[in-house]
C-alpha cells in the first residue's frame, strides 16, 4: 500500500488485531468504514464507546451487561442453589437462550491453553471455587467446550471443587439432537455409549 | 441475548453490517472491543474517525488516499498513456505492489452484478470512458477479477469503449506460475491453450 491510504493501512491494522480477523478481511472492513456515509461511520463510533463506558463486567458472575450485578445474578425467580460455569459471555448466552436454565452462571474468562498463554490463574476459576463455598449453592454444572482445551479447563476446575461440599456436574455428551450416526465423530460416538442409559421399562423383565 | 448487554448487542448490530462478518464474528468483535484496555479502544475510535475525515476518493481515478489526486495520479514517472481498470482499490494496491505497471488505474467501484443489485451506472465505467477519449491516453487494460462477474464487467466495458479511439486490452489468463497441471481448473486449462504463444525460435525450422 505504498502508494495507498496510511489512515486505511492503520485502520487495516486496528482491525487484523481483532480474534479472527485475517489481514485481508481487516482491509476489506477498513476500506468499508471509508465508504460509510458520515452519520454511520459516527454511529459505528458511538456503538464502539458506548460498550466502553456502559457494557461492564458482573462482579460476581463475570456475565457482561450494563449493570453490577448484572440483570441475571439479581434476577428474581433464579434458583441460586446451582451454578453454571461456562468458558465465555456468549457461551452463557447462548445457554440462556434455550430457556433450560434456570440457575446462576460463572463465566470463567476462556480455557486454559498454555500453548496460548493462558494458565489457570488468568481465568476466574478462584473465584468459582469462592462461590461454590457459599451456603446457598449446592451444584456447580461444568459447561466448557467438548473439546480437549475445554476437558482439561473441566478436569482442572473439578480437582479445585474436589474439597468444596458441593456436587459437581458436567453437560452430558451424545449424539446430537438431527445428527446422523455416519456423520457422527468418533469420540463423540464414544462418549454417547459410554453415557448411554437405560430405558428398560421397571417390572417389565424379569 | 435477552440478560446481556445491550450496547454488546448494538456493536454486533453494527459489525455484523460489514462485508463478510457473520453474527456470530460480529458478537465476537463486540466483545473484543469490550475488553479493550480504554486506550486500545480509543486507538480504534480514532483510526475510524481518521479515515473518515483523512481517506478521499481520487477524482480522476477513483483511487483512495490522503490526497486528490492521488499519490498516482499526480505521480511523476508514471505512464500517463496508459490506464488500467480494475474493480476494487485492493486490486489496484495488489497490481502497484507486483511493481510490474507503471501506468495509471482507474477504480471501477466492483463489478456489474444485477441480481446483487449491481449495475453499469453504479459503477465508474461512463469516467473511465470518458478518460480514455483523452489526448494522452493510448490504452486501456481492463483487469477485472477472472470470474463470471469480472467477465461480464469486462465485455460490458470494452463495448463502451469500441467507439473510443484507444487500445484495450484484457490480463492474460494461463497457468498460474507455481501450479501445477492437475491441479488446474478446466477453464484455466482452456484460457491457457487457447492464449498459446509460439515458442520456435525464428529461421530454425523450415
């Protein structure tokens, strides 16, 4: 871009710094911004500092929102016996919306992955355990991602509540609802075996 | 995202707007941005901002840059006889970095493409029409992107150009340098054969 924009080439950048975002997209979004229109270029500014100075981070559950305690951890009607630890905001989300959870959330900031960095300590897992040690809570559900990162961030997490009187609970594995068993991968074929239950009718054998 | 954040949920709105950017990379870049430091975030708001205020659109080529006309265009050395028209301005900054082309571009602003609502006149094609009837300029190569859309963009500007008194000139399509044969698709095989260029060296033969 010698001969280009320097302000879209550090626009370029801002942007290739974001998660997932490759130099190539970041090019395309910063030459977007240039032909928006003043009023939403001013929008997209606005949105951008609103999440600055409102969106802040619930100082018990780590859930996102525009207050402290965020809108779910002072909710009434939430059954306050049972938390769910999950790795990420849109994790908690996302389990929020199926409308199958009733209980309080922990968002533990990601997964452990030392590759990347990321130790147990840079993650709110001291946190939880401080929670789980409260009267109320009698269950903490381990909601990490089925994969190795997110079942060795579960495997930590449950050596940490081991001595905390609490149950402790992990997402069931299977074959998912609409899957196909050819489609299906191997491990999670072996997780819905192992995981498999009965549905013998009682008094209907011997 | 009922529980969450409502400013979160507007800055995915107005990411998930840019070209190529899912919800779910939308929702991803929100809360990015909401874990920026206050700086970072700043930086980013002024990058926007500058590109707004500082990015200008060539007036004679449709090129963007700090000034008008563009470092190119009011450029010394270049060759002001020829033009060469591509689709977008990433496309002029891959040809300029190559450093084989000397001449001058000209932004075409994408591609004609109805059924996206795309047409001719939304496009830059009647300036660069009106370009090549100058003194000055002896050629036109059209490089627009070797696809269906590209296609058809070049045969619609090279029927404009038929009555302008000027060479025009399409890229050679053939074997991309590195590839390989099997690899190749049927079309880039066919352009290959056809653009064949005789290799025997002169009064060797008969």
């Amino acid at each position: 871009m010698a001969k280009g924009s320097d302000s879209i080439a550090q626009l370029t950048a801002a942007f290739a710094k974001m998660p997932g975002i490759g130099v190539r997209t970041a090019e395309r979004l910063a030459y977007y911004v240039q032909s928006l229109s003043t009023e939403d270029a001013r929008a997209l500014v606005e949105a951008i500092r609103t999440v600055k100075t409102r969106a802040v981070v619930c100082s018990q559950c780590f859930n996102i929102s525009e207050t402290d305690p965020c809108p779910i951890c002072s909710g009434r009607g939430r059954d306050r016996s049972t938390l769910c630890a999950v790795e990420r905001v849109q994790d908690l989300a996302v389990i929020e919306s199926s409308g199958s959870y009733r209980g309080l959330y922990h968002v533990l900031g990601g997964r452990i992955a030392p590759l990347e960095g990321v130790y147990p300590e840079d993650l709110t897992i001291r946190q939880l355990v401080e929670r789980a040690r409260g009267e109320e809570v009698k269950e903490v559900i381990i909601a990490t991602n089925p994969d190795t990162e997110g079942d060795s961030t579960a495997h930590y997490v449950m050596d940490q509540l081991a001595p905390v009187d609490v149950e402790v609970s992990v997402l069931a594995r299977g074959i998912p609802a609409g899957g196909r068993l050819e489609h299906t991968a191997q491990g999670t074929l072996a997780g819905a075996l192992s995981g498999r239950r009965s549905v013998k009718a009682k008094g209907n054998g011997t």
